[in-house]
DNA sequence: GTACTTGCAAAGATTTTGCTTCCAA
DNA sequence: TTGGAAGCAAAATCTTTGCAAGTAC
C-alpha cells in the first residue's frame, strides 16, 4: 500500500509559511477561523464569522482562500449530501479521513472513522493502481434519534 | 446488518408506474436516456440529448425530472470530485454501490466495487444505528495512466 | 521594488420558483 | 375531470473573473 502524504500537525499558520505563502491579516483570520471551528463551515458562514473581525473582509477573499488551501491539500471540501442546498464545506485536513453521516430527518452530521475505510482506500490505491489524494464519503440516511 | 432494500432490476418506466408516477413523454424519453448512458450525465447533458428528440423539452423538465428520480431513490447523485465546476452527476441506481475514482490529470472516471465496502456500511449501521439510505465514495488521484 | 493579494463590481454557472397552460389517468 | 406536469421567464444561490489599488516579503 501507498504510504499516506501526512499532513503536518502545525497549526495551518506555519505550514503556508513553510510552502512559502504570503500571509496577509485576511488569511491568518480565515485559516484561525478553519482551525478552531467545532463543525464545518460553508464560505458564507465563514464570511460571517470573519466579518466580525474584520468588517472589510470581502466574500471573495473567502473564496480565494478556500481554492488555496484546497489547492495545497490542506482542507477537505465536502458536499454533506447536499442536506441544505449546493453549497460546500470546508474542515482542516486531519491525518486521518473520516466518514461523514448526514441525517436527512434532523440534519445532524457524524464523523466515522474506521480501520475498515482505511482497509479499502489501500485495497483501490492496489488493485487500480490508483494514487489517492483526497477521499469523500458520505453516507445520507436515518441517525439513531430520528428512527421510528 | 440492516437488510438493503433492493431497487426492482425492471426498468425505470415501469419501476415510476408501479408507484404511481404519471409518466409524460418527457420523462419517458429522460429515463431512457439515463438508463442507456454510458457514462455520467449532468442535467445539461441530458437536457442536449433529449432535446435531439424532443426539441421543445425544457430544461426546468429535466431538473425536475431528476428531483423526483432521486426523490425516490431511483437515481444516484455524484459530484465527481468537482472535477469540472459544481454540477451534479447522475447514474440509474443499481442493486450494488460502487465507488467513483475521478483522475485529476486527465478526468477519467473508474467504478469499484468491493465487499469492504458493503462491510464498512454494515459497521456504520451497526455501530451507529444509522439506517443508511445513500452513500457516496469518491477518490480524488491519479490513475494508473497518469502516474509517472 | 515587485509580485502577489485584496476589494469591488460584474459576470458565470447551476438550480429553483411562480404561474399559466396542458395532459395522463 | 382533475390533479399533477410542462413550458416559459425570472429569480435565487453559489462561485469565479477582471481590474485597479494595496501590501508582504
């Protein structure tokens, strides 16, 4: 099996620096604001929560930034199974990926993670030939609370 | 393990009759179409080859055509890792889930099955009761012709 | 100083909605 | 016949682009 690109546990501060990324006051804000998130965060609730920082703080920089990081593999994009319109979401890439549950009913979102989906990225990486870089799962459906 | 509920192999037409879906001449042609492709169509892609046969055919028809499929569980919705801007993939839903690798150099989209994978949904419900109703895999990478 | 970044406005891409007319069952 | 579906136009949502002015290194 491949052996995993790791992504270093520095806050993500550091490593932009470290690829050489320029750091303006907007970036540090958005890249503390990803970090320290406790759920995920679509752009527009990212906005949101920077503007109250910093008021001039443009959608689009929200934008740029996002296409940045996703760019240099330091945040996962997700789509939550699309519960609440075509928006994405964004959480700080961890080293280990994780399952995303999606209840339809309530909205409430779970991470999983398992030696299983660890197993299979391994099993695609060498039966295919495959070189992963990033995974998505995503599963829609009833979480334990919102079952008959 | 939750026992799948399985989608009846009989084709999409009759599978909408059966549960009381009046079929139009639009959605007979849409869901031909579907069920025929090769690949993976995106609304717009559908729109153009149905309007060869039916030139007045809308394209809000064909949105709505697909809410109402996926409403049902007759369709799959993809993503495809965004390889190209933030449409939407569809493909009949079949009895298997298969995972979707999309190539990031050349854009190349390979399908997967594998018994891990039924495993790993057995564990998320069995260990979450989660009922899971629809689940998406999708690897980002490079495949075997675009490495090296 | 210079190349990269931001803000602003505008455009682009994708999908949804309101409403009238039409048609499948 | 009658409730649901299609067509049309317009709007909503999310994201990207062009360009002038600003700023990190």
């Amino acid at each position: 099996m491949q052996v995993e690109k790791r992504v270093s546990r520095r806050p993500l501060e550091q490593e932009l620096v470290s690829r050489g990324v320029r750091m303006t006051r907007q970036r540090r804000l958005l890249v503390e604001i990803i970090q320290s998130a406790a759920g995920h965060l679509d752009a527009i609730a990212l906005w949101q929560r920077a503007k109250e920082q910093d008021p001039t703080l443009n959608k689009v920089t929200v934008y740029r930034t996002l296409g940045m990081l996703k760019k240099h593999g330091l945040v996962d994009e997700l789509d939550l199974m699309h519960l609440e319109g075509g928006k994405h979401y964004y959480e700080a890439k961890t080293t280990r990926d994780h399952i995303h549950l999606a209840c339809t009913k309530c909205g409430r979102i779970q991470e999983f993670e398992s030696s299983l989906f660890e197993k299979l990225k391994g099993q695609i990486e060498r039966e295919r030939q495959f070189r992963i870089k990033v995974v998505r799962v995503e599963a829609g459906g009833l979480c334990d609370r919102c079952q008959g």
